[in-house]
C-alpha cells in the first residue's frame, strides 16, 4: 500500500556514541530487558544528500552553528520508480531535531527535485519544501547508505536507540534505484549509537552508559564523508605540485 502524501513531523534531542563491535555486544546485554526492537528492526536505509553547488549547507554543518539544516531523499532498500520514498528536510537549532518529512513515488520525488514538477498534493511541508529549493537550489551530490537495528524502549514510546554499521558513499550514480553500494566510511566492528529522545533519559539508560563510560561524540556522516573527499583532493594537488 503506497504512503503517497503522508506527511510527517517531530522534533526531538538525538545524540550520538561511538562503539566497538565489543561495547556494543555489551551495551545490549545491559540493555536487553529494556528495549525491544522496532517493527522493522533491520533494515538498510539508502539517502541521495542534497546540496548547493558549493557545498554550502554541509560546510556549514561542520562549523556547529546554532542553526543548521539539510535536504535528503530517504528509501528503505533499493526502490523502483513507483516505490514509495521520504523527501525530508532535517533542523537542528539548538540541540533539539526537527524533522519534516513528506512521502510519494520515487519518479514523482525525482520529477520534483530535479525538474521541478510539483506533486499534486499540497500542504505545509511541501511549501516548506519549495521554499528550501528556492532559496538553495540543491542538486544531488552523495548517496549515502547503512545498516540500521532499530528498538524502541519499553514503556517510553518516545526513546528510540539505533546502531547504524556498514556506513557507504558514492558521488556518481545519485539515484536510489541505481543501487545499493559504495566506499565504505569507518571499520566493518564500529556502530554507531544514536538515542533519539522526546525528553530525559531513564535512569537505567543513564546508569548504563556511565558504567560503560560511553559518552556522547559528534558524528555526522554526510560532514565526514565530505572532509575524508577534500583531504584527499588536496592531498591530490600537494603531490601534483611536488611533480
């Protein structure tokens, strides 16, 4: 059944950790009678990132302003044109996540996005959306994928923790349905941990990650993928200049 249409908000404080294939087998023995997964706990979660033509949003991203924000295209798997897809834009002010999210047919998110051919269905995201692609004109610059285990905490259905592993990225081929590969980011054992909260955490959460001494890292995998490129171009035109 296609969600074509479903719109779809939040907002909430989301932090990240860093973790060992060692630490994370830990983390979920500790954490087992506490959480239990998501209705679709495994899943690969495929993103085409846009940007300006210089970069502008993730630049600025890195440099941790008050405000930041960034458009993605978002599919579960390898979708074909009909399939259904997320069109999201995701704030940060503050701290605390704001995402807006808006689903429809892969073709019709294309059309819209490299075209500008408006889906019929109107309402308040996809204003929002024509005025980010307005004001930015982005065009499709990574696609970026991972593998996701998703839980939900028991009794606190607004505690979400994720581990993403497997962390992939390609600058040619920006589109969903090309397929699901890519360069790999970081070692095959490092997950990363994000805790996705509405409001404060449990204490057993909180006892947990200070047993473990398991601290929050900021990680942003689109920032990071895009400085590991521009090291290696200007390591590219240092040994282009030593010849």
């Amino acid at each position: 059944m296609s969600n074509s249409g479903y719109n779809y908000t939040f907002e909430r404080v989301e932090k990240k950790y860093m973790l060992s294939k060692q630490k994370y087998k830990k983390f979920m023995k500790q954490a087992g009678c506490h959480i239990t997964p998501d209705k679709y706990c495994r899943s690969s979660i495929l993103n085409i990132y846009y940007d300006t033509d210089d970069y502008d949003l993730i630049r600025r991203s890195i440099d941790k302003p008050v405000y930041k924000e960034k458009l993605r295209l978002r599919s579960y798997g390898v979708p074909g044109k009909k399939d259904t897809v997320f069109l999201e834009i995701k704030k940060k002010y503050d701290g605390t996540v704001y995402k807006r999210r808006i689903s429809l047919p892969l073709r019709d998110a294309v059309n819209y996005l490299e075209s500008g051919i408006k889906p019929e269905e109107r309402g308040q995201i996809l204003k929002e959306l024509d005025y980010f692609m307005s004001f930015y004109r982005p065009k499709a610059k990574l696609f970026l994928a991972y593998d996701r285990e998703a839980y939900s905490v028991i009794f606190d259905s607004g505690l979400r923790i994720t581990f993403d592993r497997n962390i992939r990225s390609r600058d040619y081929d920006l589109s969903l349905d090309k397929g699901d590969y890519g360069r790999p980011l970081l070692d095959d054992d490092i997950y990363i941990m994000e805790i996705k909260a509405a409001g404060a955490m449990p204490m057993w959460l909180v006892d947990i990650l200070s047993d473990m001494e398991i601290y929050p890292k900021s990680f942003s995998k689109y920032g990071n993928i895009y400085k590991h490129d521009m090291n290696e171009k200007r390591r590219m035109q240092e040994c282009l200049q030593v010849l």
